[in-house]
C-alpha cells in the first residue's frame, strides 16, 4: 500500500481495508472515499487499495466454500456406509445423486422440443468445423 510503510503495517491497512468493507458493507464509491479521506490517497490509489482487499476477501470466500463443501461430502459418505450396511438402496441412490450434484456431475433428463426448420449447430471440441444437422 504505501510504499514507505513496512510490511507489517501494509498488511494491517489491508486488514482494516477489507473489515471496513465488510462491517460497513461498503461498494466501490464508500470505500475510495473513506480511504482517500483516511490516508489522504488519490483516487487511483484508493482503487488499488479496493482491488487488493476484494482480491483477498474472494479468496478467504472461495477457502470457505471449499471447506463447506469437503464437510458435506464426509457427511454424506458417512450417511452412505449407513445406508449400504442396512441395505437401503433408496437411501443409498438419493446419497450418490447428493454427491454427484455437489461435485457438479448430476445430469438429469431434459426434454427438448423443436418445431419448426431450425439449423442445429454442433461442436464436439476435437473436430475442426461445427456440424449442421
């Protein structure tokens, strides 16, 4: 942040940077002004400033979903074991469907109609040129 500021007190105006944010809730336009008012930056500072902060607080968002989503899938393996060992398979399959659409693999059935003289465009990645049927 400020270039003659050590490291650690970098980070400390980072930290009250991003609890400014979150505690006030602060968009783009609240932020730069209480941090030009704050320190006494420019705009394009204040607009550094915003960028760096909302740069960690995505990643600390990102970490905590990951995390979340680690504990749902060890409860579900667990609910899982339960259901094999007392031999539920209704259980059993609706657990794999709950997996399969956490790790984003579920594919359900989908009904398409088309009516009418439609071009249909597809592209199947390896082939060089989309194929009209």
């Amino acid at each position: 942040m400020d270039m003659k500021a050590n490291k650690i007190e970098n980070i400390n105006n980072l930290q009250e940077c991003i609890d400014y944010i979150l505690d006030n809730r602060a968009g783009w336009s609240q932020f730069t002004s209480w941090y030009m008012e704050k320190h006494g930056a420019n705009r394009k500072y204040a607009n550094q400033v915003w960028n760096k902060a909302w740069e960690i607080i995505m990643e600390d968002f990102e970490d905590n979903v990951r995390q979340s989503i680690h504990e749902t899938l060890l409860e579900l393996e667990v609910l899982k074991e339960h259901a094999q060992a007392e031999n539920d398979r209704r259980i059993w399959l609706e657990i794999i469907k709950y997996q399969n659409k956490i790790k984003g693999g579920e594919i359900e059935r989908q009904e398409v109609k088309v009516t009418g003289n439609v071009d249909i465009k597809l592209n199947w990645g390896d082939v060089t040129e989309p194929k009209t049927i």
